[in-house]
C-alpha cells in the first residue's frame, strides 16, 4: 500500500473502511470519525452497530501500535460472533499486518497491538489495564457491578469507551447514562425506521406480532417501564420531594 494511502486511511476510518466494501450509513460515518471519549450506540436490532464497533476496533488496533482493544459481550457466544466481525474485515484488507497470534477471540498484531473478546465475568477481565478501547456489546444487559469495574482500565491510558445496545427496560447503568450520564456522552439513537436495510413492511409485520412494547424496545430504541410495574419510573420520581428532611431519631 502507498504511504500516502495508508496516512488517509489512518487519519480518516471512514475512507478505510469502504476500501473493506463497507459503506457506512450517515450515522455509522459519523461514529468512526468521532473523537469522543465516550460512544453511547443505542440502536435498532439489524441496524449495524455491532459492524461500526468492530471496525472502531481493528482500526484502533492497525493505526495505533501496541494498542489494546477490549471487546466485552454479555456471553462467550455473543463475544465469539463480534470477534467474527472484526476477524472478517481483517482478512479483508489489502496489506493486513502480519498476525503474531490468532484465535477464535484474540488477535494479536506485530507492532504490539491486540484485539481481545471476552464474556461478560468479572474474573476473566480484572487483569487487563492500559485499555485504549473498550467495547461493551449489549450493554444494556451487562451488570453494573461489571461496568464499573472495567471502567478503572481506561484511567491511566485515557483510552475511549464505546457502549453498544438495544434498551432493556428503565433500569441498569447503561439507562442511567443515557437518561443521567450528563455531557460526557456521545449519544446515538438510531431507530429502526432509520435504517435503509429494514423495510416498512417487515416493520409492520414485527409490531403486529411482538406488540407494541417488545417492538418499541427491540426497534425504536425506547426505554420502558417494565410491563409487570405497579407504578412507573416517572409516577415513582413525582412522588418524591427534595425538600423533605429525615427525622432525627
């Protein structure tokens, strides 16, 4: 590849990934070139965030040697399947780096750089530190005592944060960064009705069957009561008043 190629590729992870035949929609452009610390993807099933993340990870890994990529999922089979991901467009590029070692969750790069899957365990995460990339993969079913502490990891490298999911009801970290995470965020919502390679009518189709609730969280990013609540989140929050002060006993 030309060095002058290979510089706009790395300054630019949009014009690298369509020399990989992707072409990313609107907002997927928009999340490969962003420079924000910290990525909130809540996005339609289908709708293609689990492609841009695993493309922010092996770009991460090329472009900066000796750089550590963390892909977290909930299961071993949901970190196997983004691991495809990333493996997939590694064996598409031109001039890949040589491997120094590879396997069905880990990819490590002359140069230092590595690109390592992992369930969702706590055990199977602790000893990892000096993270420039963090991937968390269904995020809003990632517990939080989990998330917080893989969140130390990125302390000393000031490495980036990128949270990927559907909502699962008004509960969990992962809601209370979208509902109360303050600026620190990049946030994205992309419904389904957004998304170019679902059509109307499989849309339609998916309400009638799954109802309106499942089809609000599942396909238009919605974060909902859950449906056996008494009392919903907002009706719980009106109810209660700064103002009052305990009583002394």
């Amino acid at each position: 590849m030309h060095i002058a190629t290979d510089l706009a590729y790395g300054l630019d992870a949009v014009l690298w990934a369509r020399s990989l035949d992707f072409a990313p929609d609107p907002w997927q452009a928009q999340v490969l070139r962003s420079s924000a610390g910290r990525v909130f993807l809540n996005c339609s099933r289908q709708s293609g965030k689990s492609t841009v993340a695993a493309l922010l990870g092996l770009h991460a890994a090329l472009y900066r040697p000796g750089a550590l990529v963390l892909l977290l999922s909930p299961s071993l089979r949901q970190s196997g399947e983004l691991f495809r991901k990333v493996a997939s467009y590694y064996q598409h590029l031109a001039s890949p780096i040589p491997p120094e070692a590879e396997s069905a969750l880990r990819l490590e790069l002359e140069g230092g750089s590595r690109i390592v899957s992992l369930p969702g365990r706590e055990q199977t995460i602790r000893g990892f530190s000096g993270v420039n990339l963090l991937v968390i993969d269904e995020a809003a079913r990632v517990a939080d005592d989990l998330y917080y502490s893989v969140r130390p990891m990125l302390a000393v490298s000031a490495g980036r944060l990128v949270t990927l999911s559907t909502p699962f009801g008004k509960r969990g970290w992962w809601w209370k960064e979208w509902d109360q995470g303050g600026d620190g965020w990049e946030r994205v919502k992309i419904p389904a009705v957004e998304c170019p390679r679902i059509s109307p009518e499989f849309l339609a189709e998916e309400r009638a069957h799954l109802g309106d609730w499942w089809y609000e969280q599942e396909y238009l990013c919605n974060f909902l009561d859950a449906q056996t609540a008494a009392f919903t989140y907002d009706m719980v929050q009106s109810a209660l008043a700064e103002e009052v002060q305990p009583w002394k006993l």
